[in-house]
C-alpha cells in the first residue's frame, strides 16, 4: 500500500483544497476579485480561501452555516486573515447550494468583481487541478483510495486516470448515493467522458459527516501513532479505516497495489474535544 502525501503540498492551503483553487483563482488573478464562498465553522475549504486571499490579496467573504457570534479556532485563522465571515441559517445555507445566485441576497453589495465558489471549492474548473494528482504518480496502482465531501476529487482523479486503474471513494456523510450524480455532472460540465471506473462506498460514514464516535478518534490516534501519518475523523480518518476493513475482508487482488490519496484537512482536528491527541498540522 502507498499514500500520496496531498497534506504536505502546502504548508497552510493543503491537499484537495489547493489543487481545487488553483485553476480558478489563477483565471482571475489580474482581474482583482472579491472571492464569496460557503462553508461550515471547521471547513478546511474556507480555512485553505482565506490563506489563498491573504497571499494573493485578494478580499475573501464567507458564509457560513450558524448563528451570529459561532467561535472556532477555523474561523478566528480566517478573520485573522481577512476573510469577512457572515452566518446562515440552515434553510439559508440549503439554499446556496441549491441556487447558484443565492449568495447575492447575502451580500450588501455585488458587483462583476464578486466571484462565486461552490460549497468545498467543488467547481468543474476545479477537477482539472485535481487530475494533475495523477501526472504526480510514479506509477498507476490497481487501486487509488479517496474520502468524499463533495464528489468533486474523486472526478478530478477519474479526469487525471483517463480510463485507467479503479478508483473506491470513501463517502463521509450519510445518505450519499447523490454524490454519484454530482461527480457525473461535474465530468460533463469540465468536458471530461463520464467515466465509470469508480465505486463508491456509502456505509462508512461513521454516524454521519463531522461524527466521530469513539472507535473511529481510537483508530485515528493509534494509526497516527503507529505510522507517523496524522490523520483526522471527518476525512482521512474515515479513509483509512475503511480501507483497513477492505483489506481484513480481502477485498483487493494479491498483486493489487493500492494507493490512498491524504487529502490534508488537519485543521479540523481542532474542532473534536480530543484534537490534542491527533497530531496537528496547519
């Protein structure tokens, strides 16, 4: 089995998150745009935009699902940052993923300037900056090992494979079958075939995204430990269990070669009462 280190790709904007911005913030670069996305109060989306901003200077707006006065240690990076962070109720929060112009009755003002990114950075133009993963290879496995947010890595590897090896995306939230429509419009929109060389596994979720009982935070901190490769519950954690599972069920072939891709997302770690056990890195 091998990891592809993603989380070590920059020291602050990591793994699925950076190569998601790339392609869209370098179309705007010298157009000066006001960056307006959404997220939780741990996404590691907002977390990775708001270091983005700061280094290319450009103005970062966030709106977030809580209510007014919501701390966290993510949201204090962004504000540090620059980042203008508003709350929105669920309803609300519903909505912007429903409606690509809802984000507009949320802002004071909105101009051609004011640049929208979809919930975790999943844009079509972001699959491009995910297949370049695959170029980065030393070789192409049987088998490469995703977790799944939005949908929008795992089309991005499938864009980079071209056909090649099988890919097994590792759903973190319940009730995810949907996730496999979203990777077959992004495909379409980013003008990639609709491949098909992927499953997708909806049971390991754990409870249900953002839920760490205490089996998975156990197996977070004793894999940590025994492989010197920090992990997290709402992602990576996740992955690495399920992929233990598939191997104790012999689920790959005896001259597979597996690869797991770390996606990074460290930061959150912060948001579980036991982050200090999970070693951080941001």
């Amino acid at each position: 089995m091998w990891v592809k280190r993603d989380d070590l790709l920059h020291p602050e904007v990591s793994g699925n998150k950076f190569r998601k911005l790339k392609y869209p913030l370098l179309a705007w670069q010298d157009r000066h745009p006001t960056w307006v996305s959404m997220g939780g109060p741990w996404s590691n989306h907002l977390h990775a935009l708001a270091h983005a901003g700061a280094l290319g200077g450009w103005p970062t707006k966030a709106l977030v699902r809580g209510a007014p006065g919501m701390q966290s240690a993510t949201l204090d990076d962004c504000r540090r940052l620059g980042m203008q962070v508003s709350f929105v109720s669920r309803d609300d929060y519903r909505q912007l993923r429903e409606d690509p112009q809802a984000w507009r009755r949320h802002l004071d003002t909105v101009d051609d300037k004011h640049v929208w990114l979809p919930e975790g950075g999943s844009s079509p133009q972001a699959l491009r900056g995910v297949a370049e993963l695959v170029d980065e290879l030393p070789f192409i496995p049987e088998v490469i090992m995703v977790a799944c947010g939005t949908g929008a890595t795992l089309a991005g590897i499938l864009a980079g494979l071209r056909g090649r090896s099988r890919v097994v995306g590792i759903a973190v939230l319940k009730n995810a079958d949907y996730l496999r429509q979203e990777i077959a419009d992004l495909l379409l929109q980013a003008g990639y075939p609709a491949y098909q060389n992927y499953e997708l596994i909806t049971d390991a979720h754990h409870g249900g995204y953002g839920k760490a009982p205490p089996e998975l935070r156990q197996f977070c901190r004793e894999f940590s430990a025994a492989c010197d490769l920090p992990i997290e519950p709402v992602y990576t954690g996740k992955l690495f269990h399920a992929l233990k599972k598939m191997q104790q069920a012999q689920a790959f072939g005896d001259d597979d070669r597996v690869l797991a891709i770390h996606t990074g997302g460290m930061q959150g770690a912060r948001g579980f009462a036991e982050a200090s056990l999970i070693p951080p890195q941001v």
